[in-house]
C-alpha cells in the first residue's frame, strides 16, 4: 500500500511562488539599475573597471533586497553576501560555458543564437540560484522550505 502522492496547494505553493516574483523583481530592477550605470560610468572610466566595481556593488545591493524583501530573512552580515557571491560567480560560469559550447559548435554564430543561448543559460542559473538563495543562503534557521512535504508524508511515502 502506498500513501498518496505529496501535492502542494495553493497555500503551500503562493510562498514559494511569491518569493521567486519578488526574486525576479529585485534582480531585475538591479540590473537594469547596473546597466543604466554602466552606461553612464562606461566614458569616465574604463569600462572593465567599472563593470567590476558596479559589478560588486550591484551583488551587494541585490543580496541584501533578496535578504529583505525576496525571502525576508532575518540573516544579516557578510557571510550571506560572500554565499550569494558565490552563487552569482557559479550562473557566471554556467551562462559562459553555454556560450563556449556554442562558439564550439558553431564559428560564427549570430546575434540572435548567441542571445537565445545566453539568455536561456542565464534563465536555467536564475532558477538555480533563486533556489540555492532560498535553500542555503536564506534558510530559517533549523526550518525546511515553506513548500517541502511534511515530514509525516516523507515517512509515509517509505
């Protein structure tokens, strides 16, 4: 016999859904924040300088508005931005090995193939990050995920 299957209703899945709305909304407003600035930092310095810089500053800004208003965390401090360094250094290096694997297989690809792969790869480490934010680096102390099955079904379902 076995127990039936964990489905998460609207009570526990409007959380989880809330939280990645209010993930995409901070880190996008911060992006598009980080661009505009780079566009205007761009012909004062050098623009691997300022890209740097305004890349560090807008990490920062965007981990402490997913601290406060994405999962609304109580954590506060430098090991959260150092974590949420880390995950942003790993979309990094999974959007640049998409975009390798595709000048790999392709020459000279075009425009739009390097911005389909590019923005594909940095929608697949979004939702990569967004959960190792929300698991890892904003946990609730000693608490599991809002939408996690409760810990009677885990047993049940073995």
């Amino acid at each position: 016999m076995t127990a039936p299957a964990h489905r998460p209703n609207q009570r526990t899945t409007w959380p989880l859904v809330m939280a990645f709305v209010r993930f995409v909304v901070c880190g996008g407003g911060v992006g598009l924040a980080s661009s505009g600035a780079l566009v205007l930092v761009g012909d004062r310095a050098p623009l691997l300088l300022a890209n740097a810089v305004i890349t560090v500053v807008s990490t920062v800004l965007a981990t402490e508005l997913h601290s406060r208003i994405s999962f609304r965390s109580e954590r506060r401090g430098w090991r959260i931005h150092l974590q949420s360094g880390l995950t942003v250094a790993v979309s990094y290096a999974f959007t640049t090995a998409a975009l390798l694997v595709l000048h790999s297989g392709r020459s000279d690809p075009s425009a739009l193939a390097e911005q389909t792969v590019y923005l594909s790869a940095s929608a697949v480490a979004g939702v990569g990050r967004f959960a190792l934010l929300r698991v890892v680096v904003f946990a609730r102390p000693g608490t599991t995920m809002d939408t996690a099955p409760a810990k009677s079904a885990l047993v049940m379902a073995a």
